[in-house]
C-alpha cells in the first residue's frame, strides 16, 4: 500500500545501519508501524518482531503479515478457498440489509449521498464482505487468526478500487478508470521466520517498557495528522458505524492526534520514547526537514545515550514531482543511532 511516510525506500540503508553497527540484534520493536513495510522487512531478515500502530488498520495489516507464521487452514469454515468465496459473493447470496452497509451508504452515490469514494457495486461488495468475515467470527466458524488473514485481505484489496489520488482526505470528482474494476481480494503474503512475532495496536508509550535488542521508531514528522488521510481505511477495518461529517464522511479522530504533528508536543514525545524506552538500542528514521530540527533531536539523543554511542547517519533524497527527479531542495532522510541500555 502507498503510505504517507512509507519507507520502502530506506529499507536497504536502514539494513546497512544494522548489519554495520549492530549486527548481534535479533528482536525488534516497529512502534509505528504504519504500512508494516519495515516490520515484514525485520522479519524476513529472520528477527523476532513486534509491531506497533494506533492506528487500527495498521493493526490489522501487521496481525495477519507479522505475527502469523503460515497460512490459516479454516478448518471450521467448510469452505475450501474463502478468499474466492468472498469475491464471488453477492448481495442477493447474504442475508444482510442494505441499511446495514455504511460503505455504500456513506460513501459511494446512492440515495442522498454525493460522495463518489467507490462505485456503488465496489462500496456493497466491500460491506459485504465486511459483515460476512464477522458473522464468521461472531459465530465462531473461524478462529481470530483467521478473521484477521481475510480482514488485511479486504484492506489491502480497497485502495485499488479507490477514487482518490493516494490518500481519503478527499475524492475525484470523476471516477478513475481503476474505480470501473471489481473489488478483488488477493491471498495475504505470509512469510515464516520461525519466531514468536507480536503486534499491538497502542500508543507508544505503553510500548516502551517492551524489552528488545532495538527499537525502531518512524513516528509522523510533520503536522500532517494520519487517521484524516486513511479515514476510511479505518471504519472498514473497525466496521463501527461512526458519525461522520463533513464533504468527507470524516469520522471523529480528538482520540488519534498524534503528539509528533504538533510544534508545541514533539520534542516532549521523543525524550518521552527515549528516555523511558528499555530496549538496547534504539534507531529513529527522521529528516531534516522535520518538525523538530536535526539539532535538537540530536541533543536528546546524545543526553540519554550510553558513553559516546550515538550517530546519525543522512541520505540524500529524491523527491519526485511529476514524475521528474528533483534532489535539488536538500532533503535529508536521517537515521539516528544510539545505545540506551
Ligand atoms: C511515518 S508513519 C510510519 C511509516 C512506516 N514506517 C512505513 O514504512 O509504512 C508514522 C506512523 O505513526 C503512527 N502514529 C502516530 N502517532 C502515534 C502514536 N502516538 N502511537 C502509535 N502510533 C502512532 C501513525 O498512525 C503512522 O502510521
């Protein structure tokens, strides 16, 4: 998935920091995972992962990638091949009503609704796909390991039938071509690396007693708040019926502001994870164009470090406008090391 901040990018420099600096590590705590692009990175590389995100659709991407080891088999189901069960499903099979599904009602041209988010057959189709894993779950016929395999199925199926430009802050007032195609789920990738992954969906701080070798830590760098720009992404995965407002269907996010997108609270968070953080080692992707300045997030670095143990590693950044490279504005991907324990 295309993620605000995703680090695709940086995988290898972030692997080269390792292998060079620390290469006895074998567990890692991702504390905001995000995408979980750098949780499945860690945990192909064969260490034990926990990842973390308060976001809930996060969470359920990394429940299903990190922690599961293989494949559910849906012994319970009696259905071979659910994930082709689900996309061949229709609203005529199920007994759901249609005032149930908030997806087509809330977010796609129907009735009195004006936003143009999927084409209405897309927008039932992810409703009912959505009611029909819970009632699956509620009913137990299938285990919560299962429930969340097809639910990152659904997730990751969603954007590709999205009329928006990357993110649900707003959407196209005409229907992109990727909008004409059937919502399709695909089978989850599910990696093995033989240890007891973890993942949770708390703030950070209630992670930072977790005892690790390394603490990777990629929080939000600038005000830009993330619930408002994956709203939608959200209230599939939690399926809660919010109220909602607003050209967007907004859902109420007072509780997901995150403490890094303000001026006033960012340099508190980072001595907060830094200071109370019990793992060994801790890595921190940043840039210099980030809301707190490189100096300042150096000097708490180096003010809880062990002896003289803290580095900070800089790459320069393409940033691509239309498609054609610009490196000329200085932006500087950061990677900060430091010993905490
Ligand atoms: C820069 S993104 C992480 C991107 C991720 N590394 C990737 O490659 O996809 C920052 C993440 O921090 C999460 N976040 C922000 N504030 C948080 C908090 N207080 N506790 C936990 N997660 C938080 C956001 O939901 C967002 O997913």
């Amino acid at each position: 998935m295309r993620y605000i901040g995703g680090k695709s990018l940086l995988l290898d420099n972030i692997n080269n920091v390792i292998t060079s600096e620390i290469p006895e590590i074998s567990s890692v705590v991702d504390l905001f995972a995000g995408s979980g692009i750098v949780s499945s990175n860690f945990k192909s590389k064969g260490y034990r992962t926990i990842s973390n995100d308060y976001l809930y659709f996060s969470y359920v991407m990394s429940r299903a990638s990190i922690v599961l080891n293989k494949k559910p088999a849906f012994k319970n189901l009696g259905i071979d091949d659910p994930i082709k069960y689900l996309n061949e499903l229709t609203f005529a099979d199920t007994n759901f009503d249609i005032d149930q599904c908030f997806i087509y009602n809330n977010y796609s041209p129907v009735g009195q609704c004006e936003r143009m988010y999927f084409q209405p057959e897309n927008a039932l189709k992810i409703d009912i796909i959505r009611l029909t894993i819970k009632k699956w779950y509620t009913e137990e016929q299938i285990t919560e390991n299962e429930y969340f395999y097809l639910l990152s199925a659904l997730i990751n199926a969603v954007p590709f039938v999205s009329n928006i430009t990357g993110v649900y802050a707003a959407y196209l007032k005409f229907w992109d071509k990727r909008t004409y195609k059937t919502l399709e789920l695909t089978e989850p990738i599910i990696t093995n690396n033989g240890k007891k992954n973890e993942c949770y969906n708390l703030d950070f701080t209630e992670l930072l007693s977790k005892k690790c070798d390394l603490l990777y830590a990629d929080p939000p760098y600038n005000s830009r708040e993330y619930l408002p720009n994956y709203h939608i992404l959200e209230t599939i995965a939690r399926y809660d019926y919010p109220e909602i407002h607003g050209v967007t269907g907004m859902r109420n996010y007072d509780d997901q502001k995150s403490v890094f997108c303000k001026k006033g609270t960012v340099a508190s968070a980072f001595e907060t994870m830094i200071r109370d953080c019990k793992s060994k080692y801790i890595l921190i992707s940043y840039n210099n164009e980030a809301l707190l300045s490189t100096e300042a997030l150096s000097d708490i670095c180096k003010r809880y470090a062990i002896g003289d143990s803290f580095k900070l590693f800089e790459f320069s950044y393409r940033r691509y406008k239309n498609k054609i490279p610009n490196d000329t504005a200085g932006l500087k991907e950061q990677l900060y090391l430091l010993r905490r324990h």
